[in-house]
C-alpha cells in the first residue's frame, strides 16, 4: 500500500508539473544542457541546490581537461577592454582562436569580469608613488584575480573553454593608479560604443594618463581615440627627437597630425588645451604571442612599476 502510495504521487501530474519547473529553473539558472540538468535533479532528489553544485563541479572539471587539451593551438583573436575611472585604469586582453567566439555572449561576460577584476586590483593592490603607479599582469598572474562572485579568472575561463570546445587565453592586463588630484586617467577602445561609458571592449584599446586644469574642455578620450587610431611609439621630446619627412610615417606621438584635426599637430593639441601626457599604453588584439612578449619582466603581484 504505501509502495503504490508514493508511486502514484510520483506519477501524479502534479508531481510531474513541479519536476519540470524545477528542471526548467536549473536550467534557466545555470545555462547547462536540460539532459546534464536531469541528470543532476536525479542524483540528488530535486535537490536544486546540491545539482547545481554538482553541475558546476563536472563543468570546472571539464573545462579544465578541456583547456589543458586545447592549450597548445594559436589563440589571436578576441577582445581587449578597458575600465577606468579619474585615478584607475585598467587595460585587458582576451584571446580566442576564431572572431566567432568573440562575438559569443559568454566571451563578452568574460572580458568584462577580467577587466572589473584588473580595475578593483589597481584600486586596491597598487601602492602610491611617483605620478602614477603601473602593474603589467601577464597570463598566469591575470588569472589568479578574483572576479565579482568569487571565483578565480581561470576557472571562469576554463568553463568558457569547457562550453566552447576552442582554446582561450587571457593575455595580459595594464593596471594604473594615478597618486595625485592632478593626474588624470582615461580609456578607450575602437570600435568605440555608442555612448562614452567607463566600461568598453573592441579590437584595439588604450589608457592614458595626463594633466589638465579642470576649467578647460578635457580631451583625454579624444587623445585616447588618436592613440589607438595612430599608433605612437612613444610620446616623443622636442629637444632631442625630430618630426619624420613623411608625417604618415610619424611615430612619435607629439609630432603626429591630430587625428580628429589634422591641420594640427598633437603638440599644438596639448598647448591648446593645456595638457601634459605622463604616460600611455596601446593594446591591439592579437599583436603578439605570448611566448614573445616583451615590456614588463614577470614580477610578483606585490611589485610595482612607478613614473618618478
């Protein structure tokens, strides 16, 4: 009697109808396959809390044998993203093997959790002194940041990669803190979004770090804009560098003709406006391997760079 008791209330419709919505809900929750998310319900007995660990755990798993199987194969596409404010800035670059991938959802969460993590790291883990003070991270030092929920970086990208089925790597990171109220910091990316916004991602990025009395129209993203868009080698000095013949062949960035305005130069554009660049950093996606990165040699996350 009691064995057809709790058979028909397991066979009621509505038993079936909670079931369902209990599968329905895992689902919509964790983003994981309905088969994946049944099976999960099963072995636990409707737990929904304890499937979902378990689902998450067979998914890192994964997402790890994954990485370590896909790791080996070229990743040069993806995205770099920039988030800043007046006195932080971060610069981040995530890479994918195709432009597809990019363009996923998933990759967008992603890039975005990288950069909120490098920013709350230059708000919280640089130490003043000089004008700015700056951290490059590089792939492994990158992935052990934190992003908002907890997790690490490279689990959250081992579960990308899991979910993919194609290698990805998360490059590398420029951290920036500004140490005084008169040092600005701005951030751009191209393609640029619609509306100016403290969070973007595109192909090419950059930050820069600047003074400019505040009575004056600020033109920090428009010389972020003219950096991405003319590729300066370095700021350049008057009294010891020289304007190039050709100005398309320029790459100094103080004699570069004005992007937004090409009947000036930059270094008309700061007298103009009254601005003073300390320092800036451009990143195009996919520019260089990692293997074969140069800049910054690997330091632990306790070292800084500064600018005295």
């Amino acid at each position: 009697m009691i064995f057809q008791l709790i058979r028909r209330i397991h066979t009621s419709p509505v038993y079936k109808a909670a079931e369902s919505s209990l599968l329905a809900k895992l689902r919509k929750k964790t983003g994981y396959t309905i088969a994946n998310c049944k099976k999960a319900l099963e072995m636990h007995n409707n737990d929904a809390d304890k499937a979902e660990t378990w689902l998450h755990e067979q998914a890192q798993a994964m997402g790890w044998a994954k990485a370590t199987k896909l790791a080996g194969r070229t990743a040069l596409q993806g995205l770099v993203a920039v988030k800043f404010d007046k006195n932080h800035g971060a610069l981040v670059e995530l890479n994918c093997e195709t432009d597809f991938v990019a363009k996923n959802d998933k990759f967008q969460k992603t890039i975005e959790d990288a950069a909120i993590a490098s920013f709350k790291f230059a708000h919280t883990k640089l130490q003043a002194k000089g004008p700015i003070t700056k951290m490059e991270l590089d792939s492994e030092q990158l992935g052990t940041l934190h992003a908002e929920g907890g997790k690490k970086l490279s689990e959250i990208l081992a579960l990308f990669i899991g979910s993919v089925g194609e290698n990805a790597v998360l490059r590398r990171a420029e951290c920036w803190k500004a140490n005084s109220e008169d040092v600005k910091i701005a951030g751009y990316t191209h393609p640029a979004p619609s509306s100016a916004s403290d969070y973007s991602s595109g192909k090419y990025g950059a930050l820069l770090a600047y003074k400019q009395p505040n009575d004056v129209e600020d033109i920090g993203r428009q010389l972020c804009q003219h950096i991405v868009g003319c590729a300066p080698t370095k700021i350049g000095d008057k009294e010891k560098d020289k304007p190039a013949k050709n100005s398309d062949d320029e790459t100094c960035l103080i004699f570069q003709e004005y992007l937004l305005d090409p009947s000036y130069t930059i270094e008309e554009i700061l007298q103009k406006h009254n601005v003073e660049i300390i320092d800036y950093v451009r990143f195009s996606c996919g520019e260089v391997p990692e293997s074969c990165m140069p800049g910054v040699e690997k330091q632990p996350l306790e070292t800084v760079q500064t600018l005295q």
